[in-house]
C-alpha cells in the first residue's frame, strides 16, 4: 500500500531530518512510528501526506506518486470546527463533496454509533471532553471512507484511560474497516499495542533504527500478555541505546 524508499529531507536553511529512510505498510496494516523528540517522525508524516515536497527519494501510495491533500491526517489537537456541531463536522467532508444529505446521514449514522457518540450530535466542540473530541475527528475522517490514514500523537493529550479505550477502539476500526493506519506515537506502549510493524527512528538527522515486526497488535488480549511485555522492553531498550548514543 505504501511504499517509502530513500528519503532524504532537510529543511531550507539547512537542519537535516531524514536519511535514507525505507519501509513498506501492506494494505490494512498498522504501522507505529516511535523516535527521539525532533527526530523527524511529524516531518516523515508530512512528506507521506504530500504536505511537504520530496526532495530525495519516492513515496507510492497504492502504486502511484502522492498528491497533495488526498491523505486524511489526525492531530493531536482535534482540527475541529467550534462553531460546528459533531454533526456537521463530522459531516463536513461529504457535505463539501455537495453529497446528498439523506446519503450523508445514512453514512455517518453507523460511524456515530460505533464511535458512541450518538448521544453527541448536537452538542458543540467546546461542549465535549477531549476524549469525546478527538473520538469525532475519528469519525470525520472515517465518514470519508479512506483507505490511508495518518495519525500525528493524536491519543497524547488524554488522560490514560481515555488513551487505552480509544487505542481499542482504532484497533477495532482498523480490523474491522481494513484502513492501513500509520501512527507517530512516543508511547511505547501504544506502539506496541497498534502497530503490527513498528518503525523506530534514530535522534535527528533520523535513520532506520529498527522495524518490528508485532503480528499480534490490536488484539486486546495481547496488552495483558507476556509477549506485549517483551515487545516493550525490546523498544525501550532500543530507545534507550539510541538516547544514549553520543553523537549529536
Ligand atoms: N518548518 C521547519 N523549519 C525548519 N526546521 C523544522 C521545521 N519543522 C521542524 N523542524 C525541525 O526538524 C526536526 C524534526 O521535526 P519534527 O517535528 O519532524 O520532529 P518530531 O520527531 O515530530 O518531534 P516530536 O516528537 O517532538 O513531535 C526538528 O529538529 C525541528 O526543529
Ligand atoms: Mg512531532
């Protein structure tokens, strides 16, 4: 599904970000992006979503070169619209694409639902919890029937319960939708549990440190599993060994 190869990215005036860095995600894998703070994962993700211009190196999605725009990305901090309800802002994107309302609303009912916020609709942004708010840019994006979505820390101003049920959440959107999903975390943890292959970036200019393969993430039983233990300690320990690596 996507194909990354060779990339090299610097940012004008000259700050390297990344070298050489290739991977592949199948079509509906998961694919966890963990590294040092300002290593480049928020810059990867950007190139990916044609937010940025490729200078070295090729990005495919399904075969062909990015296009600007077309990649539905999720952030940490909601992107919604305060002057709109859940409704409308999860109805945003279809109602622009001039959809019928009738089409738009036998569309979104179902991701409302499995999101649990029917009960919501009405209410307004700055009437929800942040959990409830980043459930709705969710349910934006999915109301959009994407293949490809892109996901920047979006679980990482939550309380840790909200994380963990939304992590189930994604990961049953993700099984049951077949939506490849790419997720920049600094959570070990909900890299071990999302991401099916786990990318770890070295410190800044960013390489390839490690990929890992993790088949059985999204399973809820694996995060009370020996295994999920030792695919934790085996990230924190290459983390840890990058963070230690003394040069600059
Ligand atoms: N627009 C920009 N112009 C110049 N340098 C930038 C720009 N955006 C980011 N950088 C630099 O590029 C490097 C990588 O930034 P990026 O945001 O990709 O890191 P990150 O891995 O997402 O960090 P964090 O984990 O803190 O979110 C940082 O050193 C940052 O200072
Ligand atoms: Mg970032």
């Amino acid at each position: 599904m996507i194909q990354v190869k060779h990339l090299r990215f610097a940012y004008p005036g000259g700050v390297e970000v990344l070298i050489d860095v290739s991977f592949g995600v199948g079509k509906g894998e998961s694919c966890a992006v963990i590294g040092p703070s300002g290593c480049g994962k928020t810059t990867l993700l950007y190139l990916i979503a044609g937010l940025l211009p490729l200078q070295e190196g090729n990005i495919r999605v399904n075969g062909a070169a990015i296009t600007r725009g077309n990649i539905p990305m999720i952030l940490q901090d909601y992107g919604l619209f305060p002057w709109k309800t859940v409704w409308e802002n999860v109805a945003m994107g279809l109602i622009l694409k001039h959809i019928p309302r009738r089409e738009i609303e036998e569309r979104i009912t179902p991701i409302l639902d499995e999101l649990g916020l029917a009960p919501f609709v009405a209410f307004y942004p700055s009437q929800l919890s942040g959990g409830q708010r980043q459930r709705v840019a969710i349910a934006r994006v999915l109301a959009m029937n994407p293949s490809l979505i892109l996901m920047d820390e979006p679980f990482s101003s939550l309380d840790a319960m909200t994380r963990e049920h939304l992590q189930r959440l994604l990961a049953q959107i993700w099984i049951r939708h077949q939506i490849t999903f790419i997720i920049v975390t600094h959570s070990i943890e909900e890299a071990t549990f999302l991401g099916k292959k786990i990318i770890v970036l070295s410190r800044r200019p960013a390489r390839i440190q490690a990929i890992v393969d993790n088949p059985r993430a999204g399973d809820p039983a694996y995060r009370s599993s020996n295994a999920f233990f030792e695919t934790s300690s085996r990230l924190r320990d290459t983390l840890f060994s990058i963070s230690q690596d003394p040069t600059p």
